[in-house]
C-alpha cells in the first residue's frame, strides 16, 4: 500500500466507518470490514471509550474548540509558509498571511464568531505563536520533504491504521525526521510518553511502508516555545504496534458487548458531552 493513496484509494479508506463500509457505489467497492484507528480515535478510547463512541460511532455534533481551531489556523499558516521560497519564508509573511486565512476559516465555520469576544486578542495570540515559532526554527534554512503527509497501513486484515503527518524532512544522507506543531503548552515531567505516542505511530507507519526508522521525532510546542524530542528504536515502535492491537480489540469488545464505560479525568471540563455523560448525570 502507498503511503501517498490516490484518490480513488483514499476515497475507500474513508468510507469506511468501524466495522460496516458506507457503499456509494455497490458496483465499485467491494465490502470490507476494517477497524479504522489514527493516533486521536486511540486517545480518544483510552481517555474515555464513552466519548470514543459518541464522537466515532453516534458522530454526535460538538461545540468547536477554540483552541483547537486556533491550532488549524496555525498550522494552515506554517504550512502555506513552506509553499513560497525560501527567502521568503518570513515572520512578516506568515502575519500577513494570518488575517487571510481567518477570513477563509470563519467562512467555513461562521459559528467561530460568536465564539470569539475580542478579535484582536485572537488575532494576536496566533500572531505569538507564530513568532515563537521563528525563534525555534529558520524555515529559510532547509526545505521539507512532505507536509501534511497521509500515512496508512493495514495491521491486519481487520484493522487499518492511518495519520497525517505536519512535516516529514528527509536528508540528502537519507536520515528521517519528523516533527508536528502544537500550540500548547509542553507536557509535564512525567507525561512525555503519552505526548510521543502520536508520532511513534507516525513512526511506525513510515518504517513499514519504507523500511527506514525515523532518525528523529520533534514536538515543537508554541505555547511555551519547548522542544521535545525522541530518537525512536526499533522495540519501541513495535511495542507501540502491540499497544495498538490491544486497544483495537478493546474497541473490538466494547462494540461486541454494546459497553462504552466513561472514565472521569481532568478531561471532562473539556467534553462537548458532559451535559449527557452518565458519570455527570
């Protein structure tokens, strides 16, 4: 399977949901039955396997997060930022790009503006984690190899695992590294390997379909302006492997037995569903 699918494969990908394909075409697609996991739908189930079925499985509707769609208009901007020159590539560029592409997101999410109180405070607190990105990269200086790249691969005839990656740099010597941008805050001592496991399975996608481990993994974080970085070994991706087929079975269960248990956390002040979450009710 290619880690770039074209498009007729991702559109198959994609109409697969849990356990049943969403046919559209009978005379096309051949029936499939695939868990389809990716590093958040994973979370998602090990911090709460209620939420995991009421945003996966009911699809419910969700308040959007703020600080969520802040992330996407970050990340739109870095990722716009590498498409011009290298000479370019500059903190003035990416703030003029940043009333642009807010324009563009609220088109697509009106709802955002009565979210927001101040637009000003919005605007310039994506204009700071777009400075303190500069501080920690010269994007003049290299020039990445993929951006939001689609990894994907089949576990098992019954599992399919797949992620988009922020940025994957290549070197001419061949080493890999790959990196994803986040506007929060670096984890705690302590909670670093919860924070990695997102871009082992990155890691774990790209050595099966290249054969090459990843030299290096690096999570930039422009809330505080941390690095957090992890040369992966070959026992650590495929303890990451197993630790995926175990939750693909828990997942496996849980929709056998029709059990979805909420598990309350820290998280919960931050749930869409807390209004109708048994554990809160």
């Amino acid at each position: 399977m290619n880690s770039i699918t074209n498009r007729e494969k991702t559109i198959i990908r994609h109409g697969y949901i849990l356990w049943v394909q969403v046919v559209k075409n009978p005379s096309i697609f051949t029936q499939v039955n695939q868990l389809r996991l990716s590093p958040s739908r994973v979370n998602d189930f090990s911090n709460c396997p209620l939420l995991y079925k009421y945003r996966t499985i009911d699809q419910l509707p969700e308040t959007p997060s703020l600080d969520a769609e802040r992330g996407t208009l970050v990340h739109t901007i870095l990722h716009d930022l590498f498409e011009s020159p290298a000479q370019s590539r500059t903190i003035k560029q990416a703030t003029d790009l940043l009333p642009i592409r807010w324009q563009e997101q609220l088109a697509q999410k009106p709802e955002l503006a009565e979210l927001i109180t101040s637009e000003k405070e919005w605007l310039d607190r994506a204009t700071a984690l777009l400075a303190t990105y500069f501080e920690l990269e010269n994007p003049t200086s290299f020039e990445p190899t993929h951006r939001e790249l689609h990894l994907e691969q089949d576990l098992s005839e019954e599992i399919y695992l797949h992620g988009y990656v922020d940025r994957l740099d290549v070197a001419p010597t061949g080493e890999v590294r790959i990196i994803d941008y986040k506007t929060g805050k670096a984890p705690k001592p302590g909670w670093e390997e919860k924070a990695l496991f997102q871009l082992r399975v990155y890691a774990l996608l790209y050595w099966k379909e290249h054969k090459v481990i990843p030299k290096l993994l690096q999570l930039i974080y422009l809330g505080d302006g941390n690095l957090l970085k992890n040369t992966p070994t070959e026992a650590q991706l495929v303890s990451t492997e197993k630790a995926l087929l175990k939750v693909a079975e828990s997942i496996k269960e849980a929709m056998e037995t029709n059990t979805w248990n909420p598990r309350k956390s820290r998280l919960c002040d931050w749930c869409s569903f807390k209004s109708i979450c048994p554990a809160h009710n």
